[in-house]
C-alpha cells in the first residue's frame, strides 16, 4: 500500500478532504493528515465532524468515520513532523480543498505551515501534488498563482467542479465525483472495479 499526505486547508468544500481520507483508508493507505486551524471550524459547520482540540482528538474523530486506519494527525504549525523533510518517502500529497490562501503560499514558496512546507516538499522532490481549488470566480491573482503551480513538474490543478453526466441524486454524488478523479490522479485506484464513482460509458453509435 501507498502513503499519501492530505491537507485541508480553510476554504468551503471540507467534505471533500473528509471523504478523500475515508476514500484512501478504506483501501487500506497510510496516511498523513494535516489539517489547518480555519480549517477544523470548517469541517465541524460543513460536514458536523467535530475534531475536539490537538491532533489525536482529530485522529480519533476521522476514525470514527473510516475505521481502523493506519492514519497520522499532525498539528498544522508542528514543521518539526516527519512530513516536513524530504527525506521521508511519500508517494503524493492532496490539498483538498485548496484556499487561494494556501494556493498563493505554494506559488510563492512561502512553506510558513506544516501543509503548505509539505506541499514544497512535494514540489522539490518531484512527487505528485494535487490541489483541489474550492473557489468562485477566479481573480486574475487567483489564475495566475494557479498558471505558476501547474507548471511544476508532477503538479495537478484539479479543480472542485464535478460533471452531471452520471446523473447525481445527492450532494455525496457530487462528491465522490471529484473524490475520484482525485483517486484517479493519486494512483489511488487500480481501475474501473475500484472506481469510486461512475465512470463515463460511451453510448454505441446508431
């Protein structure tokens, strides 16, 4: 199995950072977690998931919600934690959602947190990165910061704005629809068995 690094940063779109964990632990990956303090307020009037107060109070709540997991809760202004070098091997990181906060820091290199030095670390070491951009519309700094990112070798700019073509009934449909091309991306998924939301079937031509 995998070890992959999420960030939930302060922007609306919470579930989609919960969900992504649940997504990734129930197959069974290593996780690193690092969620921001604007963040933790978000998930609780977002999602209802009440993170208490420091990281195993986090931890215990996000396996309450996937399981047993092999999951690590780190604090977000901790950069003596094991994610903060690059030394220590990682196979990807998600940002998701992703503040124009954060995005700004990374286009930057401004690592002034845990998730936004883990990120870098990412970035310099070569390894997937996915941020998962929650915002709308977008400023020309907001392109611009995003255009500079994406350049980044092994940088993905996936932005949360999930298609209708499955013919969602709730919201967790929209969800699980960014939560798997995020899968996609991560190589978190072995293939359309393992997808965790429908898949696109192209109707036969008449």
């Amino acid at each position: 199995m995998a070890t992959y690094v999420v960030g939930i940063s302060g922007a609306s779109g919470a579930v989609y950072g919960t969900r992504l964990i649940e997504a990734l632990a129930r197959r069974g990956h290593a996780l690193h977690v690092v969620i921001s303090d604007t963040a933790r307020g978000i998930v609780r009037d977002e999602t209802g998931l009440d993170l208490g107060q420091g990281p195993e109070a986090a931890r215990q709540a996000l396996v309450s919600l996937c399981g047993e997991a092999d999951l690590h809760v780190h604090d977000s202004r901790n950069l003596y934690a094991a994610i903060a070098s690059g030394s220590v091997p990682t196979d990807g990181m998600v940002v998701a959602p992703c503040s124009m906060k954060a995005i700004a820091a990374l286009a930057s290199g401004l690592a002034d947190s845990l998730m936004t030095r883990a990120a870098d670390v990412h970035m310099k070491e070569g390894r997937p990165l996915i941020l998962v951009p929650r915002e709308t519309p977008f400023s020309r700094i907001h392109l611009s910061n995003l255009s500079t990112l994406a350049a980044v070798p092994g940088v993905r700019i996936l932005p949360a704005m999930p298609a209708f073509y499955t013919h969602p009934k709730t919201i967790m449909d929209l969800v699980d629809f960014i939560v798997a091309r995020i899968l996609d991306n991560l190589s978190a998924t072995t293939g359309p068995e393992d997808a965790f939301a429908p898949r696109w079937k192209m109707e036969p031509e008449r």
